[in-house]
C-alpha cells in the first residue's frame, strides 16, 4: 500500500514564517511583497492540494494569515523564524517533495525581486534556503 503525502495546516503556516522571513530580511516588510505573496497563493499554492481549515477555507491561505500576522507583531526576529521553518523541514521531510521544494524557492525569490530587486540580505537568505531545502537532515 502506497502511503499519500498529505500536507497539513502546520506546513503551511511554516511557509508563511518563511515567507515573512524572506520579505522582512532587510529589517521591512513592503506592501509590494506582501501582495506578492498573495498573488502566489492564489495563483500556485490553492492549487498544491485539497486540504481545508477547520472553517472550510483552503488551507493555503494559512500561508497568509500567518504571514500577516507576523507582520503585525512588533521586533519579530526573523532569524527566528526561518529557523522555525527549517526545524519544520527537518521533522518532516517526506512533505518536502522536488516540486514542493521548487515552489518554495520561486515563491521566496518572488517576495525578495518583487520591492527593488533582491538585496544582499534576502540574496543570503535564499542561498541558505536553497542549501537547506536539499539537505536531507
């Protein structure tokens, strides 16, 4: 019997501490890269699985709702959380398919280019990302 990877809620609000990481790596969170983001959930994420939250909403959209409200906290360390995602990846790397991984780093170099390219410190973080997405822990 072949055992489906499921996505669950916990991968995608991963994702959305990853993505705030991304886009607040130089210390500012832009309205730019938050739309961003949005426009990728609705775009590519919606489309990855089935999976809902406990208020029938695509799951996906967990990826913005955490992202927003990281935003909205104060002195967040972004350090933080990207380690939090990493940890995440470590614990579940059978979630962490080639695809999966691909759609990770265009959606994180998309919120890097999207306010006046990408610059040094996003530009570190998505090499480190890359480096982690292919360790296999």
């Amino acid at each position: 019997m072949k055992t489906k990877k499921k996505l669950t809620l916990k991968f995608y609000q991963n994702l959305g501490k990853l993505f705030y990481a991304m886009a607040a790596a130089d210390k500012q969170v832009r309205d730019v890269e938050s739309n961003k983001l949005k426009e990728l959930v609705k775009k590519q994420w919606l489309a990855v699985d089935l999976i809902e939250d406990p208020y029938h909403t695509d799951a996906a959209y967990q990826i913005e709702i955490v992202f927003d409200w990281l935003n909205s906290q104060e002195n967040l360390n972004v350090k933080s959380c990207y380690n939090d995602f990493v940890s995440y990846k470590n614990d579940q790397p059978q979630l962490f398919t080639e695809p999966i991984k691909k759609l990770i780093l265009k959606t994180a170099g998309a919120i890097a280019a999207s306010f006046s390219g990408v610059n040094k410190s996003e530009l570190i973080m998505l090499a480190q990302l890359d480096i982690d997405l292919k360790k296999n822990k």
